[in-house]
C-alpha cells in the first residue's frame, strides 16, 4: 500500500499547475461529480444530488467508484461508476478509463468523497476542470476545501464506522459556491 501512495504522490507533484477560476453558478456550466458508490449500486443521495443540480440547469456528469470487481450499471455518458477492473495493480487508471476522464473539459469538479480512497484520488487528479471542491482530506488536490465534523453512528444503531454525510457536505458545498463572488 505504500508503494501505491509513493507513486501516486510522485504523480501529483507532476502534474502541471493549473490555473484554478472560480464557477460562475448563475451561468451554464459542466459540472463532475466524483462519488464513492455503494455496494448496490443505488447511491440514492448522489441521484437527489443530481436531480438538485438539473434543477439548477447545470449540466452534470457523474463518476463514482466501487471497490468490486463486476459492475452491474450501464456505463452511461453522463453516469458511470467505476471498478476494480478500471485500474492497474497500482491503483491507477487503466489508460483507456484515463482517455475517457480526460476528454472533456469541466468548469467545476464536486468531489463528495468522504475518505481517502486511491482510485477517487486518481480520478480527481485527471479531470480537466477549471475548479476543484472538496472535502478536507489533505491531499492537496482541490482548489477549494471544505471541513466537515464527522458524524459517529447512534449507539446501538449500526457497526458503522464514523463518517462524513455526502449530502451534508454537497449541500455546503453548494452553499459556499453560491455566496462567494469571484471577479474572473
């Protein structure tokens, strides 16, 4: 696992430095949402998520990762969730899943990771997008972080690990892209 995170690090202190503009909200803009999905395959809060930014008039779209080896959801244009099989033994992207990521160019990416999960990281690394918000991971990926507390399951409730609610953090998310004016 180290050597992932090595190479990875090497990957992004590569990158060339992108010049990050702020999204204009009130304008039409190409939005991507990066997500991790769940086992099912159902991500019910990314689909209200999606619906509140069609409502917006934003044209979104949507990629999000599940750690299994078999996807049973159709790859879409616009919705596509992604594998085991879509990256190499190192965590990487499979060069024909990189192509795809990167042949469009987005004016705002909405990452709604909530941890630390390689294949996510990657994908945040190889979108072309204009402007990068995400969650305060300390990757160093994103233009815009957001903090968040972390949410411990009820007592009793569930053996669920503490986590980050996905649609707590798009909604403040959102709540900062609407009140902050930028002059770009």
């Amino acid at each position: 696992m180290k050597l992932r995170q090595y190479i990875f690090d090497y990957l992004r202190k590569r990158m060339p430095e992108r010049l990050a503009r702020f999204p204009h909200l009130d304008r039409p803009i190409k939005l991507m949402l990066i997500y991790e999905s769940d086992m099912l395959e159902r991500n019910d809060a990314i689909k209200a998520i999606r619906q509140d930014l069609l409502k917006r008039q934003i044209d979104v779209t949507m990629w999000g990762y599940v750690a299994k080896k078999e996807i049973q959801t159709l790859i879409l244009p616009q919705s596509r969730i992604l594998g085991l099989a879509d990256f190499n033994w190192l965590g990487k992207l499979k060069s024909e899943v990189k192509d795809d990521l990167r042949a469009e160019h987005y004016d705002l990416l909405i990452d709604l990771t909530t941890k630390p999960i390689l294949p996510l990281r990657y994908l945040t690394l190889y979108t072309d997008a204009d402007f990068k918000v995400g969650l305060n991971l300390g990757e160093g990926l994103h233009d815009m972080l957001i903090s968040m507390p972390i949410v411990a399951s009820a007592e009793g409730e569930s053996d669920e690990e503490p986590h980050v609610d996905v649609t707590q953090l798009y909604n403040e998310i959102m709540k900062y892209l609407t009140t902050i004016k930028s002059n770009d």
